[in-house]
C-alpha cells in the first residue's frame, strides 16, 4: 500500500510543480525563486519531523 501511496505523492508533487512554475513571473530572478522554493521545503521538512510521533519518543 505504501507504494501506491509513495507514487501518488509523485505525481502530485510533480503537477503542482508544473503548475506553480508557470505562474512566476519572468521578470522573477530564478536564483531567489529556488532559494525560495529550498528554504519552503526546509521548513515544512523540519515542522514534519518535529510533530512526528516516532521521534517524540
């Protein structure tokens, strides 16, 4: 089952991708688009791993 559901985050992650990529602006400077995009991933990574339950004990 958790493969089926690891292939679904995939897909989905990659149509938001996508999507989201389409709407910056092309005046936008891409380094700080992708330092942007990194530092996001970054937060929502740690926030994950500390409201984790298996760390927590």
């Amino acid at each position: 089952m958790l493969y089926y559901i690891a292939i679904a985050i995939t897909i989905i992650s990659n149509v938001f991708y996508q999507l989201l990529q389409k709407a910056i602006p092309k005046e936008t400077n891409l380094f700080i688009s992708l330092i942007v995009t990194y530092i996001t991933s970054i937060v929502i990574c740690i926030t994950i791993f500390l409201f984790n339950s298996n760390w927590a004990n």
